[in-house]
C-alpha cells in the first residue's frame, strides 16, 4: 500500500513574502503525475470505447500596443515583466464524446498606460479580437442562490490505500458481490451483481479477497437504480460503466479507478433526470492514466451528481450537452479541469453547489447554457478558474478562487443577459473576471486580488467590462492589477454604474471606455507602485483616445496616492461629466492632476478636494484642458504647482472656448492659483488663494472676470522686478478683462498686463507687494483703475512700459489709454512710472502719501494728467528754500529713455491741475541731471543732454503749502537734442504755465529763486527765467498808508485823504473803506470785520463809513486823494477827536492833531453841496459813498448815505477768489 498523498487542499496554500496567498500543487509519489493529463485517441462512447472532452487550451493573454504617451505627463516605461504564457498542461484530444468547443476566452488587450495629458489625451485599450463562437441563445432566468440544491459533502478519498492496477486482483470471473437487505452467503461477480440486482438494491463488495480488484471488461452497464457498497475502501479498477437509470449511489468505500488513459468513469445517459450519489474516482498511483473524466452526463436533463469526489482525475463532471444539471457537494482535486460543459450547449445551465476543485486548466466552464449558477464552491489552481464562454444569466455566489490565472471568464463577443457574481473571492495572476459582451451583468461584494509581483503588463485586469453594458458593480475590493474595472476603447453601451467599492491599480483604477452616463459613487482608488517603484495611476479614465465619447458621474471618489483622479481626454468632447464630493490625494514623485476635464463639453465639478505632495514635480488640482463652459464650486487645492489650469494651445487659435465659470475655490501652497488659456467669459469669484507664484493667470481669452478673490502670496521678492511669475492677477494677449473686489499681499505685482486691453479693475487693496502694487502693463490699452486701496508696500505703485517683442501677432507698443481714478496710494516709496511714450494717462481724484521717490513720472509720456488729486509728498532732505540738485518731484519729467524706436526722449501734453498738494514737495518737476548711460538703445546714452519737452506743461488750479517747493526746472527742461523737433512751448521757452488759479499759500503768489520774487508762498526754482510762468501778484508786501488835512469851509467840516497802495502791481477790484473812529472805538476794534461790511463796521462803533473807489486807471506808486465831510458826531462832541482809518486788509489810521474843529464853527452846506475840490455827491473825487453820523455842512436830518457794495479786503483779492477756467495768459513782463 502506499502511503496517503498530501493534496492541495493540505497545505497547498502558502503565502507570498508581499502578503498575497500563492497556490501550489504538491505531488507526492507517483500521484504527481496525475497533474500530467495526456489526450489520446479514443473510440467515441457509443461503441464502448473512452474520451473525456475536455475544452481546448485558453487563449494567451495579448500584449498591449498604441500610441506613445504625451509629453507633458510621462508614462511609465515598458515592463520587461513577460506576459502570461499558455498553460503546459496537456489537454484530451478531439473524440466524438459530446465536449466542450474550443472556447474565445475573454481575453483583455494590450494598451498602451491611459497617461491622462492637458495636450494630448490618453491612449486606451484596443477591443477584443472577434472570436467564433456559437450564436448565443435566449438568455434564462437566472436561478438565486437559494434556490440551487442541498451540497452533498463528498468523501475523503485516502490515498494511502489505493494501489496501482497489477496490485489489484483480476475480479472478471472472481465471486466478490452480493446484493439484498441481507447478506445471502453466497456471491456472484460484480457483473452478474450489476446485471441482477433489483432495482434500487444494494450490492456489496466482499473485502475478503482484498480491497483492490480490477476488470478488463470493456463496459459495465445499468440501467436501474443501484447502490455500491463495501466494509471497506476498495478500489474497482474499470474502463466505465454505462448508466442510463434513475440513480446510481456510491457509499463512502467505494472508489473507481481507470484502467487507461482517456476513460470516462461513469458515462450517463438516463432519459430521465438521473442522480448520481458518492461517486469517488481516484487515479492509478502507479501508472496514472490521462485525460479521464470522472462522470460524463451526455444529453441527460436535470442530471444530479452529488458528493462527487475525484484524485488525480483530468476531467471531473463532463456536463456535455445535458440540461439543468444539478453539482453538489463535489470534491475535485489535481484535475485537469473540474466541470466542464460543451461550448455549444445551449440548454438551461447546471447548477453547481459547494464544489471544491482543485485544477489545472479550468475549473468550470459553461458554454452557451442559460440561468446556470454556481454557489458556495471553491476553485484553486486553474488557467480560468469559471469560464462563462458564451453562457447567458449565469449566476455565481460565494464562491472562492485562489491561486488562478483568471477567475471568471466571458468569451469576449457573448452578447446574452450577463452574470451575477456576488460573494466571491478571486486571487489571480492576469484576470480577476471578464464580462464579455453582455448585458446587465451584475458584480457586487466581490473581493479580487492579483497573484504574482507588481507589472504593469497589459491584460492584467481585475474586472474587464469589455464590452458589456449596463454593467452594475456594487461593493467590489480589486487590488494589485494594472487596471481595477476596464471597459473597451469603444464600449459606448448602456451606463455602468460602480458604487460601495474599493480598487487600487498600476495604471487606472477605472476606465469607462465609452460608456455613456456612467455612474461611480462613493469608491476609493489607491495607487500602487509598479515593479519601477512608481506611482502611475489614474483613480478614473472617463473615456481614452481611441473611442473618446465616454462620460461619467463620479460622486464620493476617494483617490488616495494616486498619479490622477479623474481623466477625460482631450480627444473626448462629450457631454454629461460630473465629478462631485470627491477628496484626490496625488502621491509623491508624481506629476499628475486631481481632476482632467480634458474636451469636454459643460463639465462639472462640485464639491471636490485635492491634497498634493508639494510643488515639484508639476501637477495640478483641478485642469479644465480644453473642456468649454466648465463649472467649478466649492472646491479645494492645496500643495501642489497649480490650483486650477486649463492648456494653452501652440500659437494664436482664432476660436476661443467657453471659460469656466470657478466660485468658491480654497487654493492654498500652490505655484500658481488659477490659470485660463484662450477661453471666452471664464470666471472666477468668491475664492482665496495662497501661494508663491501667480494668483490668477492667463493667455490669450477675452471676457475674464475675477470678482470677490483674494491672494496671499509667499513668493514676492525684491531682488527680481518685475517678477512675471509673482502677480495678483496676470495676463497675456487678453481682450476684456473685469476684476472687482481683489485682494492681494505680498506678491510682487498686483495686476500684471500684457498686450491685454481693454481692462476695468475696480475695489482692489493690494499691500505689502516688493515690485509694481498696483500695476506693471506692457503694451497695455484701455485700462481703468478705479477704488483701489495700495499700501505699505516695498516697490513701486505702477510702471506702465513697452511689450518689447513684434513677433506676428505679438506688437511692439507702449501701454496708453490709462486711467486711474478714485483710489489711495499710502506708503508705496515708489510712484507710477510712464515710459517709453506711454500715452493718453490720466490720474485723477486719488490721494496719495507715503511716496518718497515720485508720484508719476513720465519718461517720457504724452497726454498726461494729473488732475483732482490729493498728494502728499517730501521728498528726502528736501528743503524747500534750497533748489534741489535734481528735479525729481511728485509729478516728475524727464528723460530716462527714449520714446519707443526713436531718437527723442521728450514729452507732451502734461497737465497738472486742481490737485491738492501737502508736504515739502518737490511737485512738480522737469528735465533731468542725471549722466548714467543704460546701455540700452532704448534709452539716451546722456538723459541730461536730451531736451524733456515739445510743449509747455500746465500747472493750474492747484493748492500749494506756504512754505514747500511747488516746481522746479533744470537745464534740459526746454532745450537739448531731440530727434523731434516740434516746439510747441510757450514763447519756445516756457516749460511751465503756471499762472493760473494755482493757491500759493500767499495772497501775493509765490517765491521764484531766480530773480527774487518774493510772494510769500511755495517756492519755484528754475534754472532760466523764461522758464516758468507765475503769477506776481505784489511788489512786496501789500500796504496801505492813510494821510490827510482836516479843515473847515463855508459848506461845512470836511477831510482831504491821500491814500497809498504798496506792494500791489494791479489795482484791487473793490473800494477802500474809510472808516471813523472816536480814540477808544478804534482801539477796540475788530480788526477782522470785512471792509465791505458796513452794517458791522457801524455796529462795531464806527461813527462813519466811506468808500473810495479805486481809479479804473491806478498804476503801482499813483497816490488816491479826495475829500469827504466829516461826520457830525464830532462837531457836536469837539472833545472827541476823530481818527480815520483806511481798511482794505492791511489797514492804516490817520488821528485828526488838536485843535482841528475847535478853531472855527464849520457852517452846514446846503443839501447836495459841492465839496471843494471834489465832484459829485458830497465827499469830494473819488468817493463812492458815505454812511454813518450826518456829515457837517449836510443837512441830512439823521439820514446816512448808503455805501456801495466793497468787493472784498486786499488780500482775498489775491487769495479769496481764483478762476477755475484753465487757459494760458499772456507772460507778465519781467525785468
């Protein structure tokens, strides 16, 4: 005897060192070459001969092939890891036993890695090679789980007592059977026993004569009812036995053994549904026979087997061609193939139950049937653990398959009602299932898991879809495949919808093919790292190149460590993508994207996070590709080298696509925050962002608007200014661009503007920016800034310069059409800079404090005005009664560079009007001292020998501190060279207008250096005379000198005035108020009152008011004389002597001496009297009129003669009234 043989089932499961379960066959003695099953030639079993039909050897796995992956995102290299070759197991030879066809397994082809890229989309999986197969039949109703029959467990075989065949007693003439209820005595053959007993008896083996006999009968039949049995194992060696009864029993000790190779054991072709019960086969330990089958059920219907137990077997259960077979209980082991049915069979499928086979090849197949299931079975070992062929409803339920190649196998054009496989468990080296071409497949609760080391090989799938369509996978775990769930290229079926699971991958978790309105929710991707020791996989491929129409709804993805999460090609135009509630967590190492929208069409992404390694290598939140019409909410970005990105295209596309619509996006520890590439209307509001490059960024689009965003960044450098890749918002070749209510700190720009127009930035704060705060534009038009709050910043407030290339369709043009208004600038060191020819720029109705260098500077710039605007400014060590050694000013002139492609470095067109100015200034300065060459041709070798102006710059209507510089000039101001020669100045000369309406803080103008005007207010400090234009408002300071002689005449008392005007080089407007006082009134006086307010004058304690006009032809030095009647208060109180005062503020007095009235009565003139030496009304030449107490020599009878109206005191004839009109006036002749 030999001894028992440890099987599979021992201890053939061991594990690998990464954790996996590997599965092997031990051999042990001779029975190890029960493994080694042969084909041979056999007669078919109608004439009593053996074959066992066995299915043809499975296809090889094919490699993939297609396109190179883009650049962009590279794809992992080729592994040298070989593909999955084709079984070495021998397979039985063609016979005419009813068998299995050879099958199309399903088998995945070979793909190129779906690297996602923004340019080129992803290379996909090939379709399935058409294979032949039979026409597929009506698909049956599936049968549940818990309708399949009761398992019979099968008995354990012990190999210890089997022999090999010349150990066992030739039995052919040998008395060893008996059959009944009791035993008899006497015994018959096992022949005679088969051919005798009754129907439904027993016939027993007599062990007396051993326990292994053997026949050379060709076949044994029965036709009846039977059970065999024995006291003890015995093992009847036999070709087969024919059954074509009812039922056919087994007990425990029985077990059948070939006597040659190819032999179908028990051959069933009962008319009625036959049971056969206990069947043991076990091999020839000694000389093992191959391909055998264990039980053959041919045509049969509703066939059971139960309890099938079979050892070194090639074939367990041939289903051949029956119908509704029913497996139970089965217990196969080193089998070539466990249960097989014909490829062609069409019948309603078996039902197999609680089976435990342990294969080589195939564990069970059922070829075309319908609604077979497969329930509580385990298969180990198997090429195709369950192959599907062209079956149609299969159903598969706990069940278990370790140690395959491939799992479950669908022939790849099987088009019938797909199967249910629920609670199964797959470990696989190539192929966790495949569904083939059918439809409504149903895989829920399946755990699959690769056998073997990492490979990015093709074929190595965990669920193929294939083909198949409306396709339902529902709390499914695949690991450790190159692809998790794979649907073909072209696969545009019916949706597939995938929840509840969890995958990882080589290269993609899922890819939908085609698939229309796919559905996954609530699934977590893991990435793996591939036998490279990288990290390459896609959580979900939404279609690929070569078929790109798929589109998804993702819900509740959670990709962790992946390359990607969700991809769209850029080939896939489609409608209908969503991706919502998603968390992307990209691995380290990789350069990948959260979400590719790829081309498609109104995508959607709400609600989404994606976690990054960092920075480098580049990756990317979320892309929107080449997708149109986007829309984007409430997502999150954060450590990766760009938040949001869309591709730009080579060259300048005349079509742009629809931008996306971003709100609510939280950007954070990202290069860039949002990029938009040649779209139209994309937007971006309601978000905040943080990183250390750019904060909103774009290329060629029209229509942006970026409202309610703010910026933090973490990248702004001094050292690089401008820094293109340091901005709030910047953009290139962009026409139309909105942005409102930004927000930006520590960047080095707050808009960068190149080549774009047409731009309305409104409501910005902008601080602790180290380049150009608020702006830096080259070739820039259209630009209004308005409501801008920029402080406390390192660099400059704006530099409006050239776009320096004219590279088709680029231009080389300077910026202009510029302005900013309503806005504050505090803090900023630096102003705004105009060079190069910047044009039309207005800045208007701002304040600014804080500028320490200038506020703007044109270098040179044309139509420039500064107008409204509240600017404090000191420039350092500034002292205002000292000409400065440069001009530089708030609003500065000069000649840094040329104007662009010229040899001239002036200016023209500069207004500086109605501004405001506080601080010691300079304000207002022109030309240039300084020598420095830049080496440039775009600038003069010499910017003091260039001339600064074409014409002269006005200065009007402005407000002036008393004591600060209002304007200075330097020696180039209107003279030098200049490749243009126009000369508009004023006179030729004149660099500055500055005569009208300005406030100087002085009623007399201001104090020119030069020649010594002294106005008492701002300073200008010109190098020339003719240089600057201001008003010379007084010959010092203003004065008036009051004298007179008092006397009396026959008509009266009366007062000859001589009054002198100093310090005034033009007559005042209004008249002079001679105003009379008694010596205590006019001590205590209000010095304050208006001249021209006589009711306060009077109220104050004047006794008399009178107005002198001054002479319509009063020139400096002419003394004004007249005479007025003295007012009768003073007649009637002689003790009280008058004092007059002459106010036009300044004011004099002059005190009557005594006696002046006492000397003489003064008689009263008649009423309307002459006054000697006057003319007119009494008064005398010159006045205008009188008020107050009755004059002597007027008969008045208390009535006063009203007082003309008096303009206004002296000074506020300089200082209280300007014009607002701005004009130029004639020059006022200088000495």
């Amino acid at each position: 005897m030999l001894a028992r043989q440890r099987t599979c089932s021992d201890d053939s499961k061991q594990r690998s060192p990464g954790g996996s379960t590997s599965t092997r066959v031990t051999a042990v003695g001779v029975l190890a070459l029960a493994l080694l099953v042969a084909p041979t030639t056999a007669a078919s079993a109608a004439d009593g001969t053996d074959h066992d039909g066995a299915p043809a050897a499975t296809q090889a796995l094919a490699e993939p092939g297609g396109a190179a992956d883009p650049a962009e995102e590279p794809a992992p290299e080729a592994s040298e890891e070989p593909a999955p070759e084709v079984s070495d197991a021998p397979v039985p030879e063609a016979s005419d036993d009813p068998v299995p066809e050879e099958s199309d397994d399903p088998v995945p082809e070979e793909s190129d890695d779906p690297v996602p890229e923004a340019s080129a989309p992803p290379v996909a999986f090939q379709p399935p090679i058409a294979a032949e197969t039979a026409e597929p039949v009506a698909p049956a109703e599936p049968i549940a789980a818990s309708a399949a029959p009761a398992a019979v467990v099968a008995a354990a075989i012990a190999p210890e007592a089997l022999v090999g065949f010349d150990d066992a007693v030739l039995a052919d003439s040998l008395a060893i059977a008996w059959y009944g209820e009791t035993d008899p005595g006497t015994r018959v053959t096992f022949l005679t026993a088969l051919a005798q007993a009754p129907a439904g008896s027993t016939i027993h083996i007599d062990n007396t004569p051993g326990t292994a006999f053997r026949f050379t009968t060709a076949a044994f039949a029965r036709s009846q009812p039977v059970t065999i049995d024995a006291a003890q194992q015995t093992q009847l060696f036999f070709a087969r036995l024919n059954f074509t009864g009812d039922a056919l029993t087994f007990t425990p000790n029985i077990v059948l053994t070939p006597t040659a190779n190819s032999q179908i054991t028990v051959n069933v072709t009962s008319t009625s549904p036959p049971t056969i019960t206990g069947l043991q086969v076990a091999n020839d330990p000694v000389t093992p026979r191959t391909g055998g089958t264990a039980v053959n059920l041919n045509a049969t219907v509703g066939a059971t087997v139960a309890g099938l137990t079979t050892l070194g077997i090639a074939t367990g259960a041939n289903l051949a061609t029956s119908s509704g077979a029913n497996v139970t209980g089965a217990s196969i082991t080193g089998a070539t193939n466990g249960i097989i049915t014909t490829a062609a069979n069409a019948s309603p499928g078996a039902q197999v139950a609680g089976a435990v086979i342990e294969a080589a090849t195939l564990g069970i197949s059922l070829g075309a049937t319908t609604g077979a299931s497969i329930i509580g079975t385990t298969i180990t070992g198997a090429v195709n653990g369950i192959t599907l062929l062209n079956s149609s409803g299969a159903t598969i339920a706990d069940t278990t398959l370790t140690g395959v190649t491939n799992g479950v196998v669908t022939t790849a054009t099987n088009a019938g009602q797909g199967a249910q496989v629920s609670g199964v468990v797959i470990e696989a080296a190539t192929l966790g299932i495949s569904l083939g071409a059918t439809t409504g497949a149903s895989i829920s609760d399946v755990e699959i898991t690769r056998l073997g080391d990492p490979t990015t090989n093709a074929g190595i799938l965990g669920i193929n879809v294939a083909n198949a369509s409306a396709v339902t996978i529902v709390g499914a775990t695949v690991q450790g495949f190159r692809s998790a769930v794979l649907v073909a290229a072209a696969n545009n079926a019916a949706p597939l919808v995938i929840t509840g699971s969890e995958f990882d991958g080589f290269v993609t978790g899922i890819s939908i093919g085609s698939t229309v309105d796919a559905v996954v929710t609530d699934v977590t991707v893991r990435g793996r790292t591939n036998a490279a020791g990288a990290i390459t996989t896609i959580a979900v491929e939404i279609s690929t190149n070569a078929s790109p129409t798929g589109s998804a709804t993702v819900t509740g993805l959670r990709a962790e460590g992946v390359r990607s999460g969700v991809v769209v090609p850029v080939a896939n135009t489609s409608a209908g993508i969503r991706v919502e509630d998603s968390e992307v967590t990209i691995a380290p190492g990789t350069s990948g994207f959260g979400v590719n929208l790829g081309g498609a069409s109104q995508p959607v992404v709400q609600d989404v996070t994606v976690t990054g390694p960092g920075t480098a290598p580049t990756n990317t939140g979320i892309t929107t590709a080449r997708s149109n019409g986007a829309t984007i909410d409430r997502v999150v970005v954060d450590a990766l080298t760009n938040g949001i990105f869309s591709t730009r295209v080579a060259g300048f596309p005349a079509d742009r696509l629809a931008g996306p619509t971003i709100t609510n996006a939280t950007i954070t520890d990202v290069v860039v925050g949002v990029y938009f590439g040649q779209t139209d209307g994309a937007v971006l509001r309601d978000s905040v962002i943080t990183g250390s490059g750019d904060g909103v960024f774009g290329h060629e689009n029209e229509n942006v608007t970026v409202e309610r965003v703010s910026y933090t960044s973490t990248g702004g450098s001094q050292t690089v200014c401008p820094s293109g890749q340091n901005s709030v918002v910047r953009f290139y070749y962009t026409n139309g661009l909105a942005v409102s209510e930004v927000a930006g700190a520590g960047a080095s720009q707050g808009l960068y503007l190149d080549m774009t127009t047409r731009v309305v930035a409104e409501h910005l704060e902008f601080s602790g920016m180290t380049c150009w705060a608020l702006a830096y534009a080259e070739g820039a038009t259209g630009v209004v800034i308005r409501d801008a709050f920029v402080h406390d910043n390192l660099g400059g407030i704006a530099n409006f310069t050239m776009n320096p290339t004219a590279t088709p369709p680029d231009q080389r043009i300077v910026s202009s059409d510029i302005l900013i208004e309503d806005s504050t600038f505090a803090t900023t060191p630096v102003g705004i800079h105009l060079p190069l020819g910047a044009f039309d720029v207005t800045f208007r109705n701002n304040s600014v404090s804080g500028a320490t260098s200038h506020v703007i500077t044109a270098q040179p710039a044309h139509d420039v005005t500064v107008e409204g605007n509240r600017i404090d400014f000191t420039a350092p060590g500034a002292d205002p009664a000292v000409p400065p050694a440069t001009p530089q000013a708030a609003i500065f002139v000069t000649t840094t560079w040329f104007n662009l492609d010229t040899q001239s470095a002036s200016s023209s067109g500069i207004s500086v009007v109605d501004n405001v100015f506080t601080g010691d200034g300079p304000f207002v300065g022109v030309g240039s001292v300084s020598t420095v060459d830049l080496g440039t041709p775009l600038a003069p070798p010499n910017p003091s020998a260039e001339r600064t102006l074409r014409d002269t710059v006005e200065v009007s209507g402005n407000a002036f501190p008393t004591d600060s510089t209002a304007i200075v000039t330097v020696a180039n101001a209107e003279q030098g060279e200049d490749a243009d020669a126009t000369n508009e100045l004023i006179d030729g000369v004149v660099a500055v207008d500055a005569r009208d309406a300005n406030d100087w803080g002085s009623e007399c103008g201001p104090r020119e250096t030069l020649t010594g005007y002294d106005g008492g207010g701002a300073y200008i400090h010109p190098v020339a005379a003719t240089q600057v234009l201001y008003p010379q408002l007084c010959d010092g300071e203003p004065a008036i000198e009051v004298s007179g002689i008092p006397h009396c005449t026959p008509t009266g008392g009366y007062f000859d005035y001589r009054i002198l005007l100093t310090g005034y080089i033009q007559a005042p407007a209004g008249p002079i108020a001679l105003i009379w006082w008694s010596d205590e009134t006019y001590l205590a006086r209000d010095t304050t009152i208006d001249p021209a307010d006589t009711e306060a004058l009077l109220a104050d304690g004047a006794f008399g008011v009178d107005d002198v006009a001054v002479p319509s032809d009063w020139a400096p030095g002419q003394e004004i004389t007249g005479t007025v009647g003295i007012p009768m208060y003073f007649h009637d109180h002689l003790d009280v002597l008058p004092t007059v005062e002459a106010r036009i503020n300044p004011s004099d007095a002059f005190r009557f001496p005594q006696p002046d009235l006492a000397s003489e009565p003064c008689a009263a003139p008649t009423n309307g009297g002459t006054v000697p030496g006057g003319t007119g009304v009494p008064g005398g030449a010159g006045v205008a009129g009188s008020t107050g107490v009755a004059a002597t020599g007027v008969e008045t009878g208390g009535a006063t003669w009203l007082a003309l109206a008096v303009l206004g005191a002296g000074t506020l004839l300089l200082s209280g009234h300007r014009r607002t009109s701005r004009r130029r006036t004639r020059p006022i002749s200088r000495p």
